[in-house]
C-alpha cells in the first residue's frame, strides 16, 4: 500500500540493520536513497534480491525536483522505502521535506529504527545520558562557530555534537575557549567500526590531544554540561543515599 517508510541503516559495521529494515527493502515497490550505490551494496551484502524495482536518488540538491515524482508514485499505490547514506534519515541527514510532503498529501510515514550515531555516542562516551542536546555540525567558520557554542553554553544536558576530522583539533580549541577548558567531553570516533575509539578528557587536554594526532575517520563530540557533577560524584551521592535507606531499614528493624 501507498506509504513511506524511513529506514535506518548501519553507521559502520553492515550486519547492524534490523530485520525489519531488511524485510521492508525486500517488499517495498522504490527504493529511494540518499546514495543509491550504498544502498545497493547493503541489498548486495544481505542477500535482497532487487528484481527490476527502481532505486531512486533523493538528497538536499535534488529534494524539490524529486518530491513531487515521489508523490505521483505514492498516488499510483507504491510504497517507497527511503534511507540515508548511514544511520537514521533526518538526523544530520536528508528525509525532513520528503516526510513532511508525503504526511501533507494524507500518507502513512512509518519508521523502521535503528542505527544513529549521537545514540551510539551517548551509550559508550561516559558522559551522563539523563539529558542530551543534538546540535548537529557546528557551523565550519571560526566566528559562526564561537557564536553558536556560546548559544549551547548553559543548556543543561550533555551537548553532542557531529564533527568533521579535520576541524575536529579546532572546534574542541574553540570549544574549550567559549565552554571553559575543564568541562568534560569526549571524542567518540570511527563507531562500529574496526578502529572504534573514546577519548575522553576536559576540554583543553582533549583539544590537545587531538591538535597533537591526526584524527581519521567519522567523529562524535560530547560535552558535559555546564557545572556538572563528575561522574564519580554522581556515583557518590547514590551509594551515600543508598547508604542512609539500608541505615533506616536496619534502624526501623531494631525498633
Ligand atoms: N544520519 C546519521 C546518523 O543517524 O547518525 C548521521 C549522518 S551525518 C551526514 C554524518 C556524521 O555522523 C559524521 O560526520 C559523523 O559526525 C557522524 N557519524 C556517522 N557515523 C559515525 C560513526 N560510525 N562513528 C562516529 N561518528 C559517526
């Protein structure tokens, strides 16, 4: 039937697709990808036959252009199966108009979660995950960028960020600079991937770090509120509260 389906797909290691993701690639009528031979190769890796179902492009420089022959052929009764080059469409991604024209023609937009890397980030850098800001890509001009870490700077919520590595020695120096050098960050960086890595240290030493190594590959920042706990003083509170509550459950039982 007539409908969108966004789908995630892996941010490094192939077999991170769900088994929904692959059923809908086997049954959608179009495919639609931000990268057509990307997805291609995923088909290829995991044994989905294609047949002579179209593979369609659709990215920011073709959005407007594609969206209206993409709603011709949700008015002729297919289905299309959309994803980004990696991860979750719309995060940091394209998908966002597509979704919303076919919501506003009065079609179903359902989602086939998965991957993402703010989420994996969050999971294995050792900030605090109760709350988190996604400010996306910074933007690449050093004035722009200053303004918009000082616009981030009290947002009580672990700040996450996408990075390219080559501005990645630059932004974590900015970033010290606007954010203050002992806030706690993380560099979360080739995900999944073979050469996985988290470094993680106050902004200044990070900013360090990676000024002195030439960093590769794909890269998440996180960035520790402002005034936080660290995250042993967090353990601390809860094993002293745990403490006190074992103190007054024995208490009550002597009484
Ligand atoms: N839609 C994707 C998602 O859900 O995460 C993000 C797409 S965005 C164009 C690409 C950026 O995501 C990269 O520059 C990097 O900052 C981050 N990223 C994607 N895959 C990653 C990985 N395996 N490890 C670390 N960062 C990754």
């Amino acid at each position: 039937t007539a409908g969108l389906y966004l789908l995630a797909t892996p941010i490094g290691t192939a077999r991170d697709i769900t088994l929904r993701a692959l059923d809908i690639l086997a049954s959608a009528d179009v495919l639609v990808a931000e990268d057509t031979r990307s997805l291609r190769k995923l088909l290829e890796i995991h044994g989905v036959p294609l047949g002579d179902r179209p593979v369609l492009s659709y990215h920011d420089h073709n959005g407007a252009q594609m969206r209206p022959r993409l709603l011709a052929l949700l008015a002729e009764g297919k289905s299309l199966a959309y994803a980004s080059e990696a991860g979750t469409p719309m995060i940091a991604d394209p998908g966002f108009d597509l979704a919303r024209a076919v919501r506003e023609a009065g079609y179903p937009v359902t989602s086939a979660p998965g991957p993402s890397a703010v989420v994996t980030a969050l999971t294995l850098g050792g900030l605090p995950t109760d709350k988190f800001f996604f400010a996306g890509f910074l933007p690449n001009a050093k004035g722009q960028r200053k303004t918009a870490l000082a616009g981030v700077k009290d947002v009580p919520a672990t700040l996450v960020f996408y990075e390219s590595p080559k501005r990645i020695a630059a932004m974590l120096a900015d970033a010290a600079e606007v954010l203050g050098a002992e806030r706690e960050a993380a560099v979360c960086r080739e995900l999944t991937k073979k050469f996985e890595e988290i470094i993680r240290a106050p902004l200044s030493e990070l900013a360090q770090i990676c000024a002195d190594r030439t960093l590769k590959g794909e890269i998440v920042v996180l960035i520790d509120r402002a005034g936080s706990p660290s995250v042993s003083e967090i353990e601390l509170e809860s094993q002293v509260s745990e403490a006190l509550e074992t103190l007054s459950v024995r208490d009550a039982v002597d009484l």
